[in-house]
C-alpha cells in the first residue's frame, strides 16, 4: 500500500467527536437503508428530527469526502418502514457498484407487532447483500450511541446526535472495500 494510502487527515465535527480518514480513495456507493431516523425524521405523532441533509447519511458522506474518500452515500430511509418493508424494497435500493449497506432497522416492527420477523428480515436482507458481495454494517442501539441528543418525542435524535452515528459509523466504513 502506497504511503500515501496511510496518511491520515483528522476531522472535527459537529458534537466535538472526530475519525481519522485515508487520504487517498475511490468512489464506491454506500446506501443507508432505515427508517425515521436514517431518513432523518419521523412523522405522525413523532415527527421530530432533521432534514435529510443533516441525516446521518448526508453527514457521513461529507466526512467521508473531507477526508479524500469520494464515497456516495445514499439516504434509503423511510419513516415508518419495518424490517419486511425495507426488505421488499432492497432491490430497488441497491444499484451496481453498491459496496456497502448500512442496514439502521429501528423499532417500528416492535411497534407495529411484528417483532417476531424482524429477525427473519434483518437476515434476509443479509443475504440478498452477500449475494451481491455488499457488506452489511449495523446500525443499532442508537439511544446508546447518542444519549443526550434525544428530541423531545423520545425516538429521534438532533443534527449532533446524527453527527455521532456517522462518526460511529466511519471508521468502519473505511475499514470496507468502500474507501480503497
């Protein structure tokens, strides 16, 4: 691996975490498939949250690319989904060249009574991935990762609280195919 592939640049974001990033990648696609709070808010009675631009996936991008990696990251998330939707919509959200899939499956299933297939679902949706040779990186546990940045609702997180999960999410993602 050239020396240059090993210089690393520091980024500083929002909520005072920061990543070491390679200097030298290529583009690859990265797609977030989740609900609300990959989407970047809820709706109905829970419609706190951010705009997508502020959205873990808009914020990982952006420190992906500060730091020389030209991934895109692709924001799948619907407000809402369950495990089953986002497995019925898979197909149409990965398109070839799909390196990574960053599966986010939050609570609705519990909510809507159909915690029993989330599991079934999540590996499905593992499969169909591995088919492809994508890798799955999760995205659970959010009120862990971000604890003080919950909005008012209880389920959603401020633009800081996204900011930590792409910050969470980073050093994997640069650990995949993703940025090489």
């Amino acid at each position: 691996m050239a020396s240059s592939r090993n210089l690393a640049v520091m980024i500083a974001i929002v909520g005072g975490f920061s990543i070491s990033l390679p200097a030298a990648a290529i583009a690859s696609d990265i797609v977030a498939l989740g609900a609300s709070n990959t989407e970047g808010k809820g709706r109905g009675r829970t419609p706190d949250g951010v705009p997508r631009s502020q959205a873990y996936p808009a914020q990982l991008q952006q420190m992906l690319r500060s730091g020389g990696c030209r991934a895109s990251v692709t924001n799948a998330g619907i407000a809402g989904n369950t495990t089953g939707q986002m497995l019925k919509r898979l197909p149409g959200a990965v398109k070839p060249g799909t390196r990574v899939l960053i599966l986010q499956p939050g609570g609705n299933d519990a909510r809507r009574g159909e915690g029993d297939d989330a599991a079934g679902n999540v590996a499905a949706i593992r499969a169909f991935a591995a088919s492809r040779n994508i890798q799955v990186v999760m995205l659970e546990s959010l009120g862990r990762l971000a604890p003080a940045y919950r909005l008012p609702d209880g389920q959603h997180f401020s633009a800081e609280g996204h900011a930590a999960f792409a910050a969470y999410l980073a050093p994997t993602i640069l650990a995949s195919a993703a940025c090489r």
